[in-house]
C-alpha cells in the first residue's frame, strides 16, 4: 500500500500544533535510512514515526526499533499497519517527557523526522542527557540544520552550533522537497547526520555549552560584557582570548578553554 493510504487513515486532518506533515515519498525514506549504518539487529530510536514511511523502511534493514509517538490516532494506525511485525516497540508518549534510561543495551541511533515546533529543544535533550544514544540521522527545517554545522563567525553560528561539535560530528547530508509530505510544509525540510564518539569529559563540555548559552544571550556584546557575570577580562586575556570580539567570533575549543577555567 502507498504511503498516502496510511496519511488517509487519520480521522482528523494533520494536527498543525504537533508539526505533523507525513512523509510520503518512500524513496525519501530509503535514502534516510542508508544513513543509519547500523549493523543486523541494532537498536533504532524513532521519535514521531508518523503513519510509519521510516518505520517500514528500517524494519525491512531488521533493526529493532522502539518508536515514541504523542498522538493516539497515530499510534493505532502503527499498530494496526505492524501488526504482525515483532522487532517493534510503540510508546504511546510525550517524546520531551519520556525517561530515556530505559534505552539499555548497546549504543543507540536515533532516527526521526523532527517535528517542527520541538525539534531543536529535544535534539538539545537528548544531546546532553542521553549518552546512549551513538548517531543521530534527523530531519529538521532548513535553518536548523544551518545552525547545527555552522562556523564561528557566521550568522548562523550560536550555542546549539556550540553544542553540535563539542558532542558530535554534524554533516548536512540532503534536503527534501516539500511534495514529499502530506500535507506540504511552508518550509524546507534537510537530513542531518550526528555522530557520536564515546567522551570521557562530558561535564566539561556541558559546562561550555552553559556559557555559550550566557554568551550568546547577548550575542551583540563583546565577550567582556556578555560574560562579565563569570569571568574577568584579565581572566579573558590570560587565556589568550581577546575580550572584544563577540559570542560569534570564539571556537567551541575556546568556549571548552572558558570550562576549564572555571
């Protein structure tokens, strides 16, 4: 059955507050799951598996997959199109509430398009609190993803582009065309890669990211200002950092540099 069969089962239109728009073009789906690069049998997080356009492409990879899902008419529709299929778990859940140390076992790579309105704070989430979790094959808006790779000194560049390359390797793959969904999003919608490496000084990076956070909350002051709160500009110049350029101007080793210190 085609993938607008299942988006046609819904009872109500797409639930515009939950940022759904379906993807339905299955050759999509299959392009997005040769970027998972998992191994027979591996653990698959899907968080808003939709009708299932992913789903049936990674159950036919043989993952096992645990898929969260926060709208009812969904879950029931996966229930009904997997009925039969073994290696699927489905959480009928809030993804931004879910206890995430249940994910045991070996390492995790989560697989999800995104909703719009959630997606950068859950990413967020389960950057800094799931370790579990080894790669992550995402679709975003467009403008996130360009935040998610972005270089110091660009317009793009902020805590979240702070936070991407102290924890991970973040690789813009592709876009997709807005035909591919039903219904057809306003924006463009582009699949990012993050890869994961085991880390032996998360605290720190985390505390580097808390003060790109308070960085870049005044982003148009120069460092000496924008974190005067917790560091002095003689701290600044000891560390070789000129305390007159901005949030945007220092490197995620330099904000790594500002934790160390402190």
């Amino acid at each position: 059955m085609s993938e607008i069969y299942w988006v046609k089962q819904l009872e109500n239109q797409a639930n515009k507050k939950l940022g759904q728009n379906f993807l339905i073009d299955s050759n999509i789906s299959r392009k997005i799951t040769k970027l998972v690069q998992g191994q027979l049998g591996d653990p698959i997080l899907e968080i808003g598996p939709g009708t299932g356009s992913l789903t049936s492409e990674l159950l036919k990879d043989d993952y096992r997959i645990k898929a969260i899902e926060i709208d009812e008419g969904l879950v029931n529709i996966i229930s009904k199109r997997f009925v039969e299929v073994p290696n699927i778990e489905l959480i009928n859940e809030d993804a931004m509430e879910y206890d995430y140390s249940k994910l045991t076992g070996p390492w995790w790579i989560m697989v999800s398009n995104l909703p719009y309105y959630v997606g950068t704070r859950l990413l967020v989430k389960l950057i800094t609190e799931v370790p579990v979790i080894h790669r992550y094959v995402v679709m975003v808006q467009r403008e996130v993803a360009e935040r998610i790779v972005a270089e110091p000194g660009t317009k793009n560049y902020g805590a979240l582009s702070v936070l991407c390359s102290l924890f991970t390797q973040p690789k813009i793959q592709f876009d997709v065309n807005k035909n591919c969904f039903f219904p057809e999003p306003k924006i463009i919608s582009t699949v990012v890669t993050l890869q994961r490496e085991p880390l032996d000084d998360t605290d720190l990076r985390m505390k580097a990211f808390e003060i790109a956070k308070v960085a870049f909350q005044q982003k148009r002051k120069k460092i000496r200002s924008a974190l005067k709160e917790i560091i002095t500009e003689e701290e600044l110049v000891r560390l070789n950092l000129d305390p007159n350029v901005r949030p945007s101007n220092l490197t995620p080793d330099d904000y790594l540099k500002l934790a160390v210190e402190m």
